[in-house]
C-alpha cells in the first residue's frame, strides 16, 4: 500500500494520522481490474499526466454533493477550500512540490489516482449520506478504508468578518427600495445561483465532463437532452445495473424525452404520440419528462433527479409555456411507464446451464449463475419480435471453423498471451466500461458528437431516442440468441477442449481469459451487436467519414475514422480479452446492424399508425389539450 507520509504545516489540519492512500500499486495494474472494480461514474479520466480535468470533474461532484445537501455559503464554501487543498496536497506531493502540507509520495504515484483519492476521501467525510455517488466517482466497487478525519477547519477560520456598510445595504436592499437602478436589480438576481452557491459555478457546468470539454449551445440554455442524459447514465452507475437493465431504462428515458418534444414541435412521436398547447416549453417539457421516467426506474436516487429538475425548470421564465411544457412532459412519461410495465423485465425465469460438450457453464472466478434468462423474451422496443433477425448459429464444434475461433482466442486472449501485442491489450481493455456500461459509452459519444455539431435540444432528442431502442432492441435480439443456442465460454471450451472431438483443438486445462469473463452464454457478442447497432444509427445522423477520439475509463484515448471504425474495435477487443470468439463477434455485428437499420426505418415511418403496425401494440389514442 502506497503511504504519504503527512506533517503538520500549521495548525488547521493535523493529518498525523491519515492514511492517504487506500489503492495498492497492484490493484491499479490488474489486468482484470475494469471489470471487477466498478469504473469511474464519469468517462473524464484525462488523456495526459496531468490531473487538471480530474480536478474539474471532482469539482463538479462537490458542487452538486453542495447542491443536493442545501448547504449555504457558509458550510458550502469551506467544503470546497479544503476539498481543493485536500487535492492540491496530493498532487504537490507526487510533483515533488511544497503544499500547504509537507508529503512525500512514492516514485512514479500517479497524481489523477492522488487527486481523485484526497477528493473523494474528503467528500466522503463532509457529506457521508452521498457516499455512494464518491464511490462510483471514485471508481471503487465498496466504502474504501479511511481514517476518521475528525473536524478539519473552523468556519471562522476561513470566512470573512461579516460585511458592516448595513447603511449602505439597508438603502440599497430593501426589497420596495426605489435607490437600486435597474442595473443593480438585475446585478442583484442574476448572482442568485440556487442550487449551485456563489463560487460554486452557474446551471450550465452541470452537463459533466467527461473524455473532453464538452460545447454547450449556449451558455443560458444548456441541452436538456444532453444534461438528463448523462444523469441518467449516473443513476444507472450508482444502481450497479447491467446493460439489460441499463439499455431498457436509457430507451424510456429518451422515448420519453422525444415523444414530449416532439408534441411541442407538432411532429410525431415514436409508440406514442401527444399534442401540446401552442407556445409550451419544449425545455420543461423535456426535463419534466425525464425526470419521472428516472423517479420511476430508479427511486432511490429521487433526490438528485428532483434537484435537476429545479435547476432545469428554473431557466425557464414562469408563466403559461412552462406550465404547459411540463404537463407534456409528465404526460409523455406516464405514456411511456404505462407502455413498458409489463413487458417482462421482472419475470422470473428458471434456467439450468447444461453438461454436455458446448453448452454454458459458470465461469471463473465467480461461477455466478446466468444473468437475466428473462431478456430473451422481452417485449422489444421496435422488433416485431426478439427472434426477428435471430442468427443461425455458431459453427459445429468438431468442424475446422471452430478450430481456427478456439485457436485464435486461445493464442490472443490468455492472460499470460505473448502474442497478443501491447496495442491488442490496451483495446480489451478500454472497451470495458463497468458501472458506466458500454451501451451507455455509445450514449456517451453520441452527446459529445451531437454537441461538437451544435444539435439542439430537437435533434438530440431524436438521435439519443434512436440510439437507445436500437441498443435495446440489439440486446434483446442478443439474449434471445444466448439463451437459445446456450454456448460455452472460451474459458470453459478451452480447459475442457479434449471433449469437444475436434482433432484440431488442444486443451488447456489452466488457461484463463485476460479479462472476466461476463455471466451469460457466449454467442452472440454483446459488445459486438450493440456497437454495430450504435454505429450503424450514428453513421444515419453524421455520416460514413466521421472522425472522432474517445477517453476510456482506464485513461486511454484512442482515435477513430469512423463510428464502424470503432465498432470493430469494439468486438475485436473482447477476442483480445479471451471472453469472446470470432463467429460470435461477426454474427453479433451482422444481427446489431439488422435491428438498426430496422429501427431507423421505423423512426422514419413514425406516426402513431406506423408504429402500431410495425409493433403490433395498441396505444391509447391521442390525449387532446384544452
């Protein structure tokens, strides 16, 4: 365990007895670890040795844990003083730098790590009852140990002597006074920041940062879409939920977001369609709209999702179009819950893994049974049904195409491979998005392409829509897969290889994939058929030759010619990783592009009478405003 040794500077912060490291040099090194540990909340890890964007990120995180626990400036701004000198202490003491404190830090400690710890610990001890949010922040799977810091600074130590020009205020203040001009009024509200307190930032620094900075339309007016998006992406880290659930909850949420919208825009929605009172806040609307979807699917984290909301009603002036934007909103979202209440995510389902040569097995090192057998019968999004586009298979298990798979992965994805390249092995890796999940990454690099090209609050509604229904469907359309041919793992069909018959083939009875291997039956990939589908929807919206780079959670950033480009990656990578053979990549990406393309045209084809024909599910008729 890497220990900083601490002294006392001066006589506000004893730290004689603070351990501040809680993370092993092994533990930041683990081949395994991304999976195992759940990943950072956010996708801003920097791509650089410096720590300034982790610093912003876990600036933002105070200001909302400042924001959530409506602590006043006196509480909030020595939270935020000691919060940055926990952190500028840190990272002084790896850059071998004085700080207000004098540490010494191991040789070659990595400073986002420190900056991230002294962050995260201290926010822990300010404000324990969102510790969740710092863990998921932090990137660790449980409660770290830390000592118990006791009081760290006096509020009288740090805030200034109460302003004495009560002449002056009285004059100016009053809320009849006839003094102020209306330069000074105006002044007065617009330093009023709610949620956010003086120091800690305006409404628009909410969109989080993630791989980079991020463009906002317009600073008055973030991008609702955008901004719910990417808090609902939050709440499905905190929840630990796997793609399955995680895909379903993004689909609503968007749906819901699109289909109030779009009443607002006078346009179609998509499985449900509503009409809007002229003049209603598409703002409100949408923002409501998400907000009861998240209150629904996750009411545990109710709290946050009402703090947005205040923060986004309120850049919206009162009146009638507000009022009326967030009846669409609520109305949108109580369509959509209503439509997915019974479409089987909760079903119990029984499922046995079978024994004979092929058939799934629980795998190493957890053996955990097989996750959600029930998404293979889950009412689709679009599709008519989960088996649409079902695939024909894996190849025979004593053919030569199968030989070459095992072979391939054997030889490329072992922990211990040396054939696999040093780039082979970062790709396994930064294709790994834990608690953010990787459909959630596509949302991800949808929201930051979208905002690069200036989309507003219509367009992005509609491509995070279509993005989510083609990743739920796609992963629909995977389960159903999974859970009819019922294939083993790699891990399981090379350790017992010398059942299988195939005279091509050896076994290797202590062989053990780079990364962990996920609960649930091999074919198809996962990764692969939801990259296909996101990368099939993102090409539709900004075409063939887009060009982007991306920052995994582990740091890396990679560049890519196109959404295909690192579709590929995409299912390569879990080939690299051991996880995955190369039949199952192939016909994974073949059955994601399917239900895109499917799902493309259907929101092309979106009316209300379209949808019903292309689904099969009646839906309430239009509910007429008055």
């Amino acid at each position: 365990m890497a220990t900083l040794s601490g002294t006392k500077k001066n006589d506000y912060i004893d730290t004689s007895d603070i351990n501040f490291g809680s993370r092993s040099r092994a533990q930041e090194s683990a081949p395994n670890a991304s999976d195992v540990i759940a990943t950072k909340l956010k996708l801003d890890t920097v791509p650089s040795a410096s720590s300034s964007n982790e610093d912003i990120a876990w600036n933002e995180t105070i200001h909302q844990a400042i924001a959530l626990s409506g602590s006043g400036p006196p509480v909030a701004t020595p939270a935020m003083a000691v919060e940055v000198l926990a952190v500028l202490n840190g990272a002084s003491a790896i850059e071998g730098r004085a700080g207000h404190l004098s540490l010494t830090a191991p040789e070659s400690a990595s400073a986002v790590a420190a900056s991230a710890q002294a962050a995260h610990d201290m926010l822990v001890h300010l404000f324990p009852a969102q510790s969740a949010m710092f863990h998921a922040q932090l990137g660790l799977g449980a409660a770290p140990q830390w000592a118990d810091l006791g009081p760290l600074i006096s509020p009288d130590q740090l805030l200034p002597e109460p302003p004495k020009a009560l002449d002056q205020a009285q004059s100016l203040g009053e809320v009849d006074s006839t003094l102020p001009t209306p330069g000074q009024t105006e002044i007065a509200k617009f330093w009023v920041s709610g949620g956010h307190k003086p120091g800690a930032g305006n409404d628009s620094e909410f969109i989080a940062t993630k791989h980079e900075p991020d463009p906002v339309p317009s600073t008055s007016s973030p991008n609702e879409a955008i901004v719910w998006n990417e808090l609902m992406l939050q709440a499905i880290a905190l929840s630990g939920s796997g793609p399955p659930v995680a895909t379903r909850a993004m689909a609503i949420e968007s749906l819901a977001v699109f289909n109030a919208v779009s009443a607002i825009e006078g346009t179609p929605g998509y499985l449900v369609s509503l009409t809007a009172p002229e003049g209603a806040s598409a703002v409100a609307a949408a923002a409501q709209a998400a907000h009861d979807v998240l209150i629904k699917l996750f009411p545990a984290q109710s709290a946050i999702f009402d703090a947005q909301l205040a923060l986004s009603l309120g850049s919206v002036a009162d009146g009638q179009s507000e009022s009326d934007g967030i009846a669409v909103g609520a109305q949108a979202a109580a369509a959509m819950i209503e439509l997915r209440a019974h479409d089987g995510w909760n079903a119990s389902v029984a499922y046995t893994p079978g024994t004979d040569p092929g058939m799934w097995q629980p795998t190493p090192p957890a053996y955990l049974p097989a996750a959600a057998p029930q998404w293979a019968d889950l009412d689709p999004f679009a599709l008519i049904s989960p088996d649409q586009f079902q695939p024909d298979g894996p190849p025979d298990l004593t053919s030569r195409a199968y030989a070459k798979a095992l072979e391939q992965v054997q030889s490329l994805g072992g922990v211990d491979s040396t054939l696999r390249t040093p780039e082979q092995t970062e790709i396994a890796k930064f294709w790994v998005f834990g608690a953010r999940t990787p459909p959630g990454a596509w949302n991800d690099i949808a929201s930051d392409t979208a905002q690069a090209e200036g989309l507003g609050l219509t367009e992005t509604a509609q491509l995070l829509a279509t993005l989510n229904v083609a990743e739920a469907d796609s992963l629909i359309a995977v389960w159903d897969a999974k859970y009819l041919y019922n294939t083993w793992r790699p891990v399981t069909a090379i350790q017992n290889a010398d059942d299988i018959g195939n005279r091509w083939v050896s076994e290797d009875p202590d062989w053990l994939p780079l990364l962990v291997t996920p609960n649930h039956p091999e074919y198809v990939s996962a990764h692969s058929a939801i990259s296909a589908a996101a990368a099939e929807v993102l090409t539709e919206f900004f075409g063939k030759h887009y060009e982007f780079s991306f920052t995994a959670p582990t740091g890396v950033t990679r560049e890519f010619d196109s959404f295909w480009d690192a579709a590929n990656e995409a299912g390569m990578s879990r080939i690299y990783g051991g996880i995955h053979f190369s039949f199952s990549n192939q016909d994974g990406k073949a059955l994601g592009e399917d239900v895109a393309d499917w799902v493309l045209e259907s929101f092309a084809q979106s009316s209300w009478a379209d949808a019903e024909a292309l689904t099969d599910i009646a839906f309430v008729a239009d509910a007429p405003w008055g």
